[in-house]
C-alpha cells in the first residue's frame, strides 16, 4: 500500500497521469553526416518492461555476440547487460543484472553519467521528461494511433516530433534532427500485445550483490 501511494505521489510530481503496465520493444535509428562529407548510421533494439515502480530494460543481441564471461578482472559492459531501475522512496534506484555471473550490480547516483543515466524516474519509466513533453504544442498532424496524437517543435532548424499516446502514456515515436540534414534520430516503439508474467527482477534469488566500484581498476 505504501508503494502504490509513493508511485501515485512520484506520478503527481512528474505531471503525467498513471500509466499501463507495458512490455515493448524499442527499435533506435540515427544518422550524422559529418563536415567530411561521411555518413554514420546506427541501429540497434531494446525490450522494455514497465511496471509500478519497475523498469527493466535489455539490449537484444545478435546471435554471433561474445558471451559475457565471467572473471576477477572482468570489464563492466552496462551497453550488454539488462538495466533495472527501481523506484524507491521516491528516488530511483539503479542496477545491472549479469545473468552469467549470476551478479545483481549496484550504481550509486555519482556514476549514473557513466552508465548513460540522468538520474529521472520520469525519464526511465516514460522515456520522456514531462516538462519536454509539455514544451511541444500538439501537430495537425494526423495521426492513425487512436489516443495518440502528435506533438513538435522547431527552433533555429533544428526540430523534435513526438507521437504520445495519451492512454499508455508513453512515446510511440520519437523524432529529431535539423533542416541541413546533418543528423536525424528517431526511435519507435511496439507495444507487446501481452504482458510478461514472470517478471526478471522476481528470479534473482541467490544472486551476489555486486557495486560498481568493484569494477574499477
């Protein structure tokens, strides 16, 4: 009962209405032209778990990627390992899961640069800042999602599109770049039309408690 009211008090706080339950895949896409003339292309996918006061998170890998192997001396690949990020009292709480090693490991708040994270509930759980969202006046584009509608901005050329689908409340598109064409990014998400029953952070009994800095040379 307690983390329900703290989940409903961190949703008030943010702005945004209580969301679904949600598994999805995540599919990113950018594009950079450099003042050489060179082209850079990336892509790559997630699998997303939402849950109250649960995120989890899972590069999909191709099937020729090197098993992460266990070692005293190992290197710490957060990119490569599932992220769970917990909401706890109010503030998340990070930590990677290495299934190999059968090791749950812990990062404190003055690392989260160094795992990519910004440190928001509200980012990771809608993987959009509430403030961000409500900066985009909505589009008269049309949009074929119902409950969905489109939202952007443009600033100096350089422009964001959000396809926000007010019933899950989170992101189906998400769109950036400028006018000159010199990058472009976009990420689409597809919502999974089941959910997940047995969820990863529950089968985590007898793993060893890990923290960050026992990675660090």
């Amino acid at each position: 009962m307690k983390r329900s009211f703290l989940l409903m008090a961190a949703l008030c706080a943010a702005g945004l209405a209580a969301a679904t339950d949600l598994d999805v895949k995540i599919a990113y896409y950018s594009k950079v032209v450099t003042a050489e003339g060179v082209t850079r292309e990336a892509r790559y996918e997630e699998t997303m778990l939402r849950r109250a006061g649960h995120v989890w998170s899972a590069r999909l890998l191709p099937a020729h990627a090197e098993e992460h192997k266990p070692g005293p001396h190992k290197h710490f690949n957060h990119v490569v390992l599932p992220r769970h990020v917990v909401l706890d009292n109010m503030q998340p709480r990070v930590e990677f899961i290495d299934g190999h090693a059968k090791e749950v490991v812990s990062v404190p708040r003055s690392e989260y640069d160094n795992i990519g994270f910004d440190g928001s509930w509200d980012h990771a759980y809608y993987l959009l800042d509430s403030k961000r969202l409500k900066a985009m006046p909505l589009s008269s584009r049309a949009s074929s999602v119902p409950g969905a509608r489109w939202r952007e901005r443009e600033d100096k050329g350089v422009f964001e599109r959000v396809l926000w689908d007010d019933r899950k409340q989170i992101p189906l598109v998400m769109e950036s770049g400028d006018k000159a064409a010199t990058f472009f990014n976009r990420m689409e998400l597809t919502v999974q039309p089941t959910l997940t029953r047995e969820l990863p952070w529950q089968k985590l009994k007898g793993y060893a408690q890990k923290e960050y800095s026992d990675f660090l040379d």
